[in-house]
C-alpha cells in the first residue's frame, strides 16, 4: 500500500513539473490561453526564470495588450548570460521594434539567426512574429517564407503565414496555409480553430461550427473554441446553444476574472441584451463590485428596455428602472474605469426616471471633456435641455456643438426653435435658413421660419412671410392628413395676407382650403362668417 501511495505521489509530482515546462507554456500561448500561459511562466520565473520563461512571458504580455510588461520580459530575457541562446537576440529585436528602431532590430534578427545557425526554422518564425506585431506583414510574410523553406512542416509557421494573409483579407491564400497545416498533422485543434475564423469572416457559419467542433473534439481544454463556438451559434441563429458554451469557456477560465465577463461583454455585442443581463447578474452574485458587470447590466437594461418601448411598455419602465438602479450601483463603486459610454448611458436612464438633476450631471461630466465628449451625447444633452424647457442652456449647448463638430441638419432645427421660444427670432430666422440650406425639401423649415417671420414682420404689405408659407403648402400637401393642423394655419395666413391686398380670388383659394380640412376649426368659423368666398374657389 506504501508502495502505491508513493507511486501517485510521484505521479502527482510529474504532473504539477510537466503542466510548469516551456513546452506545455508554449501550448498554452498557441491555444490562446494567454491567462494560464502566464501563470505558469510567472511561476518558473520565481523558481528558476530563464531566456525562454522570460521571453514567452514577454510574449503574453504583448498580445494582451501590456506593452510596458511586454518591454520588462523581453529586457529580463535578452540579459540572461548565454549568448549562445538565439532567444537572447530574438528579444532584443523586438524590444527595439517596440521602440520604433527597426535598422537596430533587423541587427538583432540577424544575430538571431546566426546564432541558430540558419537551421532553426522556430526563430526564423519569430522573427516574422515580431514584424507582424509590428504592422509590418511583408516582412513578416518574408521571415515565414524563409522558415517555410527551412522547415516546411513547421505547423506554428504555416499557421502564422495563414494569419498574416488574413490580416491582407486574403481569405484563400490563407485557407490554403492552413490546409497545409492540417496536411502536416491533423491532429492539432488550434489549426481548426484558424479553419473556423476563415469560414466564420467569410459567412459559411455551419462550417465554422463544424470546425471549431473539430477543434474541441481534439482539445477539449480549447477555451477559446468554446467563446467563438458560442459566438457563432448566436450568428447562424442556434440560440439555445450559445449559453452552454460560454458557459464552459468561464468554467475552463474559473480564476480568470476577466475571463468570467465574456459572456455578458459577447452577449452585448451580439445585441442579445437578455443573455447579457443573466450573465452579468451572475457574475455579480459573486463578485459584487465587478463594476465592468454592473456595466454590461444597466448598459441591457437601456438597450433592451428602449428597444421594447412601443411594444411592452410596462416591462420596457421596468428595465429603465432597473437599469438606474444599477447605474448608480455602478457610481457607487469606487476603483473603476470609465468609458465615454458611461456618461451617456447613465444620462439616458436618469432621463427615463425623470431625475432631471442627475441626468444634467452625467451629460455636464461627459460633454465637459475632450476624451468623453463626442457628437451623439453632445447633440443628445442639447435636445435633452430642449425637452425640458431650459431653452437658453439649450442655446449654449447647441452653439457648442455646431461650433465642435460636423452639425446635423436637426441641431439647427432645435437651436433655431429654442430662439423662437426665448423670442430672439433675429436669431431664429439666421438658423431656420440654415436649417432650410440643408434640407430643402423638407416642409418644417419652411414653416418655422414662417412662423418667425410674423414674429418680426406681422401681416404687412412686406408679407416676408408669404413666400414661405406658399413652400411649406407646396411641400406639406403630399401629406395633407399628418400636416393637416399647420396646413390649416398656412392656409389661414395666406388668406389674411391676399385678403389684406385685396386679392380676393387668391383669398378665397386659401380660406376655402382651410374650411375643407376643418370646418369647425375656431378662425374658420370667425372668418367665414364676414367673407363672401363662393365654394370651390380653391380648385
């Protein structure tokens, strides 16, 4: 019995050294499992930190985004004495690279590579992965092409040559690197997993499902497959199985926090707000200041109440409700990161429960600086002032964003009402003629400015006014029953202005006009009763 225990002692041994080794690290980085990968590399740093522990290491900081890391890594593995190590030279490079000094770099490279001897295909391979991280893909392709010639089964190598063809939105010529690999061996899944992203770019969405498929059936641990087999179930409509794979990708990456938000993040982007709410909720049960899940929550809760508003109106306030609940959750959390989004969403829902005070204060943060501030919530915050009658914020509001950005034609529209309605039509006209300038066959110009006109002008024998009125007529009659009430007016102000010069035939066309749409309208029936217009005058 002593024996046994000792044996899977031994065993259990093996299997923590063999899940630490370069090897399994550089499995792991080829699989996209970026976040054990660099446990396990941090872990052989503490105990015994070489060339390659460091420069792998350097290598997940650099695809996930920490460049700084990325740097420290790359300096720790180009100092290691052992200048025989081509790895030392490799690191160097791309340090340089980073730094911008390619002519020091292709130095390095070249150093590289006469360390190596100009045998080792897997360096020359790297070297085309530093140029390719670098934006330059033709000489990364060149440095593929030269460990393709040195090692034409190397499978990393003809999966980067693939990778950089797709990045040129060559599909073909990179399916055909990967058909290559797959020749090599067919028993690699992270060369079906290039398979599927092919098919997936390119729409044939049930052969990406089977490839990844593939790819899992050959490496269960794949957690990557999983989130893109879940994101493609949701494109080709398989609904009901996008749930369970997400759900195996966050259990292949339980201690990975960020791993556990994929689910709420990828159901957002898919607009599929329900299964964004349930996976945010979820991660906040057990982690109740994840601010980034509050996110994800009151960000669904606006997208999915907005977009039920007409149809379910009492589900759609709830979800506002909810939603506003959980944006101030979200403030209340003390180290977070803001996004612009933030701002805007936050403002939207204080609109939707009426609290004007809060809404004000989320669109004054975002509009306030240059980092959050862009057109939509701009324009947005200065409708917003507009709505609720604070006319003259709305004024300032609306300059600023005309002064700022490229205006839509709508901003003038509103900037020029809320002149009308603090009474500076001056003002008013200047941007109504604007407004006019960019939608010419659009009747509301013509009629606000028409309207600003009487303001200034009154019925005089100036009739500044007519010319504008006679266009709105023109325009708004080809929708005689949504334009009906100002159709009325137009017409009443034409009969005024024609009756003051003492045209009569053109008096009658419009008054009689006006009593078709609405006899019992209140001027209609004051005016009728002192003119003498004989029916059918307006034909």
């Amino acid at each position: 019995m002593k024996i046994i225990k000792l044996l899977l002692v031994c065993l259990l041994i093996q299997g923590v050294a063999f899940g630490q080794t370069i090897s399994d690290a550089k499995h792991a980085i080829e699989s996209e499992f970026y976040f054990k990968a660099k446990r396990m590399l941090l872990n052989m740093n503490k105990t015994a930190p070489s060339v390659e522990s460091n420069f792998y290491l350097a290598e997940v900081y650099l695809t996930t985004g920490n460049t700084d890391s990325a740097k420290y890594y790359y300096k720790a593995a180009s100092e290691v004495t052992d200048s025989k190590n081509p790895l030392i030279y490799v690191s160097r490079g791309k340090m340089l690279l980073l730094n911008n000094n390619a002519t020091e770099a292709q130095a390095q490279f070249e150093s590289a590579i006469k360390a190596s001897k100009g045998k080792n295909a897997e360096i020359i391979h790297l070297i085309g992965d530093a140029y390719m991280v670098a934006g330059n893909v033709t000489e990364a392709i060149s440095y593929y092409d030269q460990a393709y010639s040195t090692d034409p089964n190397l499978v990393i190598n003809l999966l980067a040559y693939g990778d950089a063809y797709l990045s040129q939105d060559k599909p073909g010529e990179a399916m055909t690197k990967y058909e290559q690999a797959k020749a090599v061996n067919p028993n690699i899944a992270v060369t079906f997993l290039r398979i599927a992203r092919i098919n997936s770019k390119t729409g044939k969405h049930d052969a990406a499902i089977a490839a990844y498929k593939e790819a899992i059936r050959l490496d269960p641990n794949l957690a990557i497959a999983y989130k893109e087999l879940g994101e493609e179930s949701y494109l080709a409509g398989y609904y009901t199985d996008v749930k369970k794979y997400f759900d195996e990708y966050v259990k292949l990456n339980a201690e990975d926090k960020e791993a556990r938000l994929v689910p709420a993040v990828t159901c957002y982007q898919l607009k599929d707000y329900a299964c964004a709410i349930e996976s945010a909720t979820q991660i906040i049960a057990i982690d109740s200041t994840n601010f980034v899940a509050w996110r994800i929550l009151y960000f669904s809760h606006y997208e999915l109440g907005d977009s039920i508003r007409k149809t379910e109106p009492d589900a759609s306030a709830k979800h506002f409700a909810d939603g506003y609940q959980a944006s101030q959750k979200f403030w209340s959390i003390g180290e977070k990161k803001l996004v612009t989004l933030d701002y805007q969403y936050s403002a939207q829902l204080a609109v939707e429960a009426k609290d004007t005070a809060k809404a004000i204060f989320y669109y004054t943060l975002a509009t306030g600086s240059d980092s959050t501030s862009t057109y939509e919530i701009a324009a947005e915050y200065a409708k917003y002032l507009y709505t609720i009658k604070k006319y003259a914020e709305s004024i300032v509001a609306y300059n600023n964003v005309i002064a700022k950005y490229q205006a839509g034609a709508l901003d003038y529209y509103f900037l020029g009402r809320a002149y009308y309605q603090t009474n500076d039509y001056v003002n008013a006209d200047t941007i109504y003629a604007q407004f006019i300038a960019l939608q010419p066959n659009s009747p509301d110009g013509f009629l606000q400015r028409a309207k600003t006109k009487v303001r200034l002008d009154g019925i005089d024998e100036r009739g500044t006014a007519l010319p504008l009125y006679l266009r709105y007529i023109e325009l708004a009659e080809k929708d005689i029953e949504k334009n009906k009430k100002n159709l009325i007016d137009a017409y009443l102000y034409c009969f005024s202005y024609y009756d003051l010069m003492k045209q009569a035939a053109d008096a009658c066309t419009n008054f009689n006009k006006a009593k078709t749409l609405d006899p019992n309208n209140e001027y209609v029936k004051q005016f009728d009763a002192q003119v003498n217009c004989p029916t059918g005058s307006s034909d």
